[in-house]
C-alpha cells in the first residue's frame, strides 16, 4: 500500500494512536504498531538497518535505504514520547505508592527500589538520600520512630541500611 494514495486512511489510522498515559500501555502498543503497518513504517521494526550506501549502490538500494530511514525516524519519534511517558509514571508510582500491609516492608521497599532503578534506566537519578527519604515516607505512621530516628541522626543511610532496619 502506497501512503501517497490513501492519504486520508493514514491520517485517519495516525488520529486512531492512543495516547500513551501510563496505564494503557497494551492498547497504546496495538494502535501504534496497527498504525506503522498501515503507513508501512513498521519496516525498522521487522527488518535490521541496509548497508550503508556506496557509489556504486543502485537505484532500488537507494529507495530501500530511504524508506527504511524514514521508517526509522517515525518509530523514533514515537519511543522519545513513550519514554517520557512511562518516566512520568513511575514518578506517579513513587509518589503514590504507600505500605499497605498485605506484603513484607521488604517487598514494599523492593518494589519502591525497582521504580527507582527504571526512572534510572531513562536517564533519572533522584540519589540515595531521596530513595532512603521517599522509602520513609511511604511507611505507616506505626513507622514514625523509624523515621524521627533517621531525621535525628547527622549521618545519611543508604537504602540496604534502611533495609536491614525495618526488617528486624
């Protein structure tokens, strides 16, 4: 399917793209890809990067290399907005997150501490002193020596510390 011929479907299907907010991430993923395969810029996705054009490179390497460079950049483009939106949800996730008591203080922490390193992993490092700080403030007030022990002391904890802590 040539997009220049059905120009109106592509702009209908582009329209059909869910926004991504953080917690429709299934259905985001289906109307994009539904998307790039209709705008035939699904290509990057399925196919790895044609060698680099020469001199001698013809006219039907050429076209290729173009439309796969073009592919590329609409999935690109797409991904910078996704990770912006999946870094703002695990933003929302640490800041909402709180021990309800049905798993371990452990786990609590664990699960905050995964939120942590996927911020890390889009390039977001809040610091120990924060991590150890939001951990805290996620605990019950059943927790509040804990904390008034922490906000007493000069030193700063590491989060294995405040780990090793709670648990016992």
């Amino acid at each position: 399917m040539d997009t220049s011929v059905f120009p109106a479907a592509v702009s209908m299907q582009l329209s059909a793209v869910k926004t991504l907010n953080g917690s429709n991430f299934d259905d985001w993923k289906e109307s994009l890809s539904m998307y790039l395969a209709i705008a035939k810029l699904d290509l990057v996705l399925r196919v790895d990067a044609p060698a680099e054009l020469t001199d001698e490179s013809t006219i039907a390497e050429k076209t290729y290399h173009e439309k796969w460079q073009n592919s590329n950049r609409a999935v690109a483009e797409k991904f910078k907005k996704f990770n912006k939106a999946q870094r703002s949800h695990h933003l929302s996730l640490l800041e909402h997150t709180q021990y309800d008591g049905v798993n371990g203080v452990r786990e609590h922490i664990m699960t905050l501490i995964s939120y942590f390193n996927k911020l890390k992993s889009f390039d977001l490092d809040l610091g120990e002193s924060f991590r150890v700080w939001s951990i805290l403030e996620s605990l019950p007030p059943q927790f509040k020596i804990l904390k008034n022990s922490y906000n007493s002391q000069q030193g700063e904890w590491i989060v294995d510390q405040l780990i090793a802590i709670v648990c016992q």
